[in-house]
C-alpha cells in the first residue's frame, strides 16, 4: 500500500506523459488574446461584464417614459375630454362628488336674453352715457333696424292695449308694414291706410312717448280707431306742392302789378278831370286802356322782358328728383 502511494506521489494525481513546458504555451496564447482584443475593441463599445445600474437611475427611466406617455395621451384628448379627466383625477385622490362640480345653468344668458334686457324703442343721448357691453350690443341691433313704419300687434285692441315694434331687413324686402298690412296678423295689400299715433310706453321704468306710423287694410284700421279716432295721413298731390312752392313768389308779382295798376288808374282818372270835352272815341281808348291794365297782372308785359336778363331756371339735381318720386310712397 505504500508503495502505491509514493508511486502516485503522495496519493496525488500524476502522470508520467504530463509536460510541464505545455502549459507556459497556454499562457502565452491567453495573453496574446486579450491583447489582441484590446485592440479591436471600440472605445465606444462596453464590455462584456458591465456593471449593474443603480436603483434611481432605473426609476429615473421609468418616470421619463410613463412622463412621455400621459403628454402624449392628453394632448390626444380635447379641451372637454382632458377638464372631465383632471376634475375625475381630484375627486380620486381628495374624494368629493361629482354633484360638486356641476355648473348651475339658472344664471346662463343668450344673446336674445340681452337684448330682450337692454332694448329700447328709442335710444336717447342719454342712454348712450355709461354703455356696457350688452348695452353696446342692444344699440348695435337698434340701428340695423328700419324706423320708417312700424308693426303693429292689435290683439288686445278692445282694451286699448297696442304693441310696436320696428321693422327688421326681411320685412322692408317684403313688403310687410308698407306694402302689406302693418298687423303682424294680417297680410292683406289692398286699401291700405296710413295713420300717425302717439305710441305711449314704459321702458326700465319710465314713461315716454314716440309718434309712430302705421299702414294698416280697413278691418285692421278699425281696430286701431276702436276707442278713439287717430290722425291719418294723406299723400299730397303734386299740384298742390307746385302751388306751395310757387305761392310765395306770385303774391310779390301781384302786389308789383296792383301797385302800377293803381298809379295807372289815378293817371286815367286826373286826365278825364282835365279834359271834360273828349270824344266819345277818346273815351272808348281810355276804357280799352283800363282793360289792358287790369290783364297786366295775369301775364308779363312786354317792357318787362327788356329791363334785364332773364330769371336763371335751377336745375334739380339727381337726388332732390329721387325725394320727388318717393314722396308718394313714403306717406
């Protein structure tokens, strides 16, 4: 048994074919690897047992991305989608209801609930003084509105109760209230009347008048004159205007003529004193000179086309003609 042992050197495990100058060439060659692997390595490039990263710079990653993820998924969302998502994230986190949150619509206004508010039948220099935005916006609808005729609601006639109103574009295309009757009931376009009234009303709490004009058929004037009777208003005709306008300068002309007419006549009457035995001829000149001087006053006579040039005639311009042509249709 001993022997055995010092054979295997010492129970050792040993090898009469081992060769020790072998293994010197083995760690040549390792090292000529590693070298050679250092060289081909890129500066940029980590190498193959890289150390683990730390816990926060993980976490760190982590909240980027899911930072990255929320931006992307609201801006996905609209204005509407993203205030109903922040109000459910609070009520989540700090606990409520969503009954909180809800907006009371008893305070909500439309446009027509701010005119309706600020209107006016007629906007004076005063109520112009102290103008908000829903006053401006009143004012603004006030002067597209068309302030030749009104209309007119005779429902509660019999309590002599009428409301009016101006006419807005559509009706003036129309017709309605002009060439149609003024009754917001009544569409009738035959024997159309025009009255004047003194429309009496109460506006933010005070009093005022305004006088109005009307177009109303006969069954809808009756109705307006169901208590009393109101003024109608007639189209004056175009001989009675001419008769006006040149009423002024033929009453100058007639008193120049009664004047020499006048002087005419005394002339006449100191020379039949004079002359007492004239001729019956003679008397029969002066009574034809008596007639001429009483038809001087109807036309010119002839000396007066010589004493200077003649009366310069004005031309109308283009719109004093339009006003003459519409004077019969706006009453």
């Amino acid at each position: 048994m001993d022997n055995l042992v010092k054979v295997h050197g010492s129970g050792g495990y040993d090898s009469d074919f081992s060769d020790d100058d072998g293994e010197g060439e083995s760690s040549e060659r390792g090292l000529k690897r590693k070298r050679e692997e250092e060289i081909l390595q890129k500066p940029f490039k980590k190498g193959r047992h890289s150390q683990v990263a730390h816990r926060s710079l993980h976490s760190n990653e982590l909240d980027r991305e899911e930072a990255r993820n929320r931006r992307a998924h609201l801006i996905s969302m609209n204005a509407f989608e993203r205030h109903k998502k922040f109000v459910g994230d609070y009520i989540l986190y700090y606990g409520g209801q969503m009954a909180d949150f809800k907006r009371s619509p008893t305070k909500d206004k439309t446009d027509l609930d701010v005119l309706r508010e600020n209107h006016r039948f007629l906007w004076r220099d005063e109520d112009e003084d102290d103008m908000t935005w829903e006053k401006e916006l009143a004012k603004k609808y006030y002067d597209k509105l068309f302030k030749e005729y009104c209309i007119a609601d005779l429902s509660r006639y019999k309590e002599n109760k009428f409301g009016f109103r101006w006419r807005t574009e559509n009706e003036v295309v129309s017709g309605k209230g002009q060439f149609q009757c003024g009754n917001k009931r009544c569409e009738k376009q035959e024997g159309l009347k025009s009255w004047e009234v003194n429309f009496a009303y109460v506006e933010h709490g005070e009093k005022r008048n305004a006088l109005v004009k009307l177009r109303l058929c006969p069954e809808c004037s009756f109705k307006l004159n169901y208590h009393h009777k109101r003024k109608e208003v007639k189209a004056k005709t175009k001989t009675k205007r001419l008769s006006m306008e040149n009423q002024e300068p033929s009453q100058k002309k007639k008193k120049r003529k009664r004047s020499s007419s006048h002087s005419k006549k005394h002339k006449h009457k100191r020379h039949r004193d004079r002359s007492t035995s004239s001729s019956s001829s003679e008397e029969s000149q002066d009574s034809d000179k008596d007639s001429e001087a009483g038809d001087e006053p109807k036309g010119q006579s002839e000396a007066d086309h010589w004493r200077g040039p003649a009366p310069a005639v004005e031309e109308k311009s283009r719109e004093e003609e339009f006003d003459e042509y519409f004077e019969d249709m706006f009453l």
